[in-house]
C-alpha cells in the first residue's frame, strides 16, 4: 500500500488525532475478537471452554487439537489442498493466454468477451448444479476430485482473467515491439518479455483463485462423499455429536483456516489487488 | 448465457482494411488462438449446464418417480412462483444481500476513513481488520453459531453474564433473531473486504488536489463531500457489486447456522434443499432459473457502472 495519505488539516487537534487512532484500535480489535476467543478455545478444556461465565484464564491444553486430529481430517485436507492447488494452476494456465488476446493484441471485440467472463460470475451457482450432478452420475464422476477441480477451474477462471488483463494492460509497448522485432516468437514474447512484467497479478490471481476454492462448499457438498471430501466439508459434518465440543469445533475451524490466513496475511496488498479484480493496485 | 452489457468502453480500432485478404484472416486467428481455451472451457463448464437447466425446467422430472417423467410446460415455474417457500426464498435472498452489502459497506467506508491516516500501529490494525475475511465461511459460521451464539456457553452470554452477574438475560440470538444472526456474522466477513476495496480508493487520491482545497480553506466536510465520495464512488460501486455477487449466493452461513430453519432459507439454499433432498428436479431447475433472471436484471445494471471504473485503462 503506497501513499501515506494524512488528513491535511489534521495538526490543528491532536486530541481529535488520539481519539481517531483510539477508535480504529478499538473497533480493529472489535472485528479481531471472535477470531482469538476461537483460538483461545481452541486451547482450553472442554469443560473450561463450556464455562459461562467464560474464564479467560483457564489452563491451555491440547486436547481439542488431539480430539480433531483423531476423528482423521487428514484426507479431506490432502482433498482441498489437490483442488485448490491444480484449479489454481489451471486457472492460470488458461487464464494468462486469454488475458494477452484481450490486451496486448486485443481480439475484435474484446470488451465483450471480457464481459461474458464477468458475467459468468454472475450466474448463480445454484442454477447450473443439478446438471453437473446429473452428468457426473451417469459418467460415473461423483466422488471424485477432478471433478472438483475442473468447477473450480471455472469457477475462478473470469476472475483471473480480468485481473491479468487489468496487469498486461500495464506492460509497456516498447518492450513487446523490441521483442517483436527481435523476430521472437509468441511463447517466447509471453514467457520471457511479458510474464516478469506481471508476475506480481499473476501471485495476486493465484491468492484469490487458491483462498476462494479452498473455501468453497456447495459444489464440495453435493458432488463429493467420502473419497473426495474436502476439508470444508469436513467442518460441517463435525458437530454430530451430543456433549462438548466447542475447543474441538474451534480447534477444527483453526486448522482448516490455516493456510488461508497465513497466504493472506503474508499477502495483504496481493490480497486487495486480487479482490478488486486488477482495477486496485 | 451471458448477460448483454454493451459497456461503454471504446472497441480499438484495428488497423488494415476488411476480412477479405486471407493475412487479415490468419491474423485474427493468430490474436484469437490463445483466448480460445479459457473461452471454451467457460462455454463448456457454464453455459452448457445452463442449458440444461433451462430444459429442465419445462420437464416433469423427480428422482422419485421416474416414469413420470415428461413435458411440463410452464408447471414447474408456476408452482415454483405460486408456492409460499420460494416467495419467502426470494424475500429473505434480498433481505440477506441488500442488509449484507449495506451495512458492510457503510461500516467499510467508516474504517477505511479511519485507517486512511498515518497513526501508531496502523499496520496492525489493518491486519486485525482483514483476520475475518480470512477465515473459511463454513468455519466462520461455525464459529459464530457455537461460541458466540450459542444461549448457554456462548461468548455474548457469556460476556453478559460477567458483566451483569448471575441474572443477567440469556438471549437465545439465533431464535430470537435468525436472519439477523447470519446478517451479523456475514457483515463480520464482508466488512473488511470492503474495506479493503475503499482504503485503496482513498489512497488512490490525488493528493496535491486534496491539500490544494485544503489551503483554499475548504473544509474537512467538504473535501469529503465534494472530492472524495465523488472519487469513491465508483470503488463503491465495484466493492457492493463484487459483495452482491458473492452475497447473494451464499449457501455456507445458512447452511451452517440455521439449516435453512426458522424462515432463513434463501434461493440457493432453498434449491438445494428442492434437488438434494426432494429430489424435484424440474421444480429445482425452475427455481434456477428465475435465480439468474433476477441476477441478469441485476447485473446488467451493475456491470454497466462497473465498466466505467475500467475504462479509464482500457485504451490500447
């Protein structure tokens, strides 16, 4: 994030200035909250973390992490990290060609093309389910990963479209002439003149693509069962049992976050770039 | 199907004359090539299910009686229309996405002003700010629902209990107040990715302008009035579009939190519940259908504003 934008008249109260800066802590540590009192049930007892009033203070313990890891999320974890990991690449395989043809050599037409892309977003999910269910049924694909990752592959596919348009729009022309007269080929102009340019879209693309599949549970729920479950899933199917189970809820709802939190916050400004869809940088 | 935006930007102009000369026509082809995966395996994956849904839908089709299988004609969309769930369905999908959007994007706008100043700590607090966003929807909602919600170990009773001791009121939130439980725990996620969005927007000012009407002696309201809404607006515009887009489909917060219970159930979930578990699928196809009629009334507008954010950089 660049430019350190201050109120311009701002020196005339410092008072005003102490209570603004207050107030943002305040209301940060607000929305902060529920995530650490998740992380701290996660340690507790289940009989502490059932406690109301709560006690804050109570000894940590591992027993929550120990219970979750028993009921054997492994292989829906392995699942998620698959679909999210392939339907990443693959969105970016296909996405990073179509961005070149709708920019640096635009096709005819190719706000219209990138609009189709969008709007493909728009289209409920919901709506193109049952055949997808349908067809893999007959096909004999249910239950399987690939499956997941090819709706997941189009499910991000428009995303990281406009998003390296938005960063190939940004490489300078010169440069592709210098390559183009230098008699390089197609593949060798993407790979070697344009791809070092926007790598910094491509990271932000990939963030996106891997958070939102990671997260996603719809498709995940309705075409997978026990082979190709993913971790998402997982958590909904967690809390059938009666008696305690807030620390291991917590604990499980952590573990499955992980990788989410720590890809966004090692990526803050990816993670904008992305969410704007190219149009922030 | 692809909704029909006519967006304003402008078509480059492509040198060299019509389609007659056979180098013109390899040349597009040339240009085309590399767009044609994406754009195919798009067609593929969303617009043939689509289709399919379509058909669907003037079909008598339920799992449960094959035989009966059959044209239908408009049955499905009229039962579909006329039956009270999917009225409620539609009701509480808008409820749910305009009460979402709004109040995210209000209290999105408020942060970002506030963390648009250079202040001890600011680094950190942007960092507790986007936290929720980063947290799986489904463990997000399971969170909410049992160790915040929960009337008899969760932290608002918690909290209340602590507070005001032993007879404090124990509210049961999710029964007492169902949509506004999930309201509440998606404003949580979707507030810092507004956020986000209008925190760029603002750092995207131009400053010198800014500091200029500032020495004029315009005042902190009027910069904001009349320079940084007008600015903002369409990085508003953007951040409530991309919030629709997600909102309006959300399955994981109803799904987790209330099951679809206590007059929660929105269109996605409700179609969910129609060909999952009823197995109705003309009806579900129905019901999708007038899912993406509305969302194409909708769209279309929101792309057209959406296309000036981009036009600016679509010169080339």
């Amino acid at each position: 994030m660049s430019g350190q934008v201050t109120i311009v008249t701002g020196k005339k109260n410092r008072g005003g200035g102490f209570a603004l800066t207050g107030l943002a802590w305040v209301v940060g540590l607000l929305f902060v909250m529920p995530v650490l009192w998740m992380l701290l049930t996660s340690f507790h007892t289940e009989e502490d973390a059932a406690k109301n009033p709560p006690d804050f203070g109570a000894p940590l313990s591992l027993g929550g992490y120990k219970e979750f890891f028993a009921t054997g999320p492994w292989p829906s974890l392995a699942n998620s990290l698959t679909a999210s990991v392939l339907s990443t690449a693959l969105v970016i395989l296909l996405a990073f060609p179509a961005a070149y043809a709708l920019s640096i050599r635009p096709v005819r037409k190719w706000t219209d093309v990138l609009f189709f892309f969008l709007s493909t977003k728009m289209l409920p999910v919901v709506a193109g389910l049952l055949p997808i269910y349908l067809f893999a049924q007959s096909v004999g694909f249910l239950d399987n990963i690939w499956l997941l990752i090819i709706l997941y592959t189009s499910m991000n596919l428009p995303i990281a479209v406009w998003m390296l348009r938005s960063f190939l729009s940004e490489v300078p022309t010169e440069i592709l002439e210098a390559a183009s007269v230098d008699g390089a080929s197609l593949t060798r102009t993407l790979r070697s003149v344009v791809a070092p340019v926007v790598t910094p879209g491509i990271a932000s693309a990939a963030l996106i693509c891997f958070i939102f599949s990671w997260n996603e549970l719809l498709f995940a729920r309705v075409l997978t069962g026990t082979v190709a479950q993913t971790a998402p899933v997982f958590l909904t199917g967690f809390v059938t049992s009666q008696g305690l189970f807030l620390a291991k809820v917590c604990a499980a709802s952590i573990v499955v976050s992980l990788p989410v939190l720590i890809a966004g916050f090692a990526a803050q400004d990816k993670l904008v770039q992305g969410l704007s869809l190219g149009a922030v940088k | 199907m692809s909704v029909d935006t006519k967006p304003a930007a402008a078509t480059p102009k492509h040198s060299g004359g019509q389609s007659g000369s056979m180098m013109r026509k390899t040349g597009d082809w040339a240009r085309r090539a590399p767009l044609l995966p994406a754009l195919i395996f798009m067609i593929v994956v969303t617009q043939l299910p689509f289709v399919v849904t379509l058909i669907t839908s003037f079909m008598d089709w339920n799992a449960y009686y094959p035989d009966e299988r059959g044209f239908a004609g408009i049955d499905n969309f009229r039962r579909v229309l006329t039956d009270a769930n999917t009225r409620s369905a539609i009701w509480v999908t808008i409820l749910l996405t305009v009460g979402v959007v709004l109040i995210s994007l209000v209290l999105g706008l408020m942060i970002a002003l506030l963390l648009d100043r250079k202040f001890r700590g600011r680094g950190i607090v942007r960092t507790m700010m986007i936290t929720p966003f980063l947290v799986v929807p489904v463990a997000a909602a399971l969170l909410w629902k049992h160790a915040l919600y929960n009337p008899s170990y969760g932290l608002f009773n918690g909290l209340l209990k602590g507070v005001f001791g032993e007879n404090a009121p124990q509210p049961d939130w999710i029964s007492n107040q169902p949509l506004w439980s999930i309201i509440f725990a998606l404003v949580w996620q979707w507030t810092p990715f507004m956020m986000l969005i209008l925190l760029a927007g603002l750092q995207s000012r131009p400053l010198d302008v800014i500091e200029a009407a500032g020495i004029d002696g315009a005042s902190q309201w009027d910069i904001f009035r009349y320079m940084t809404l007008p600015h903002l607006r369409q990085y508003l515009e953007l951040s409530a579009l991309l919030g629709s887009i997600y909102v309006v489909q959300n399955f994981d917060a109803v799904f987790t939190i209330t099951s679809g219970g206590l007059g929660t159930a929105n269109l996605p979930y409700t179609i969910y519940q129609t060909f999952y578990t009823a197995h109705d699928y003309g009806r579900a196809s129905a019901a999708g259908v007038i899912v993406v009629i509305g969302t194409i009334l909708i769209a279309t507008f929101a792309l057209r504003s959406v296309s000036s954010l981009f036009r600016e950089e679509t010169g080339r």
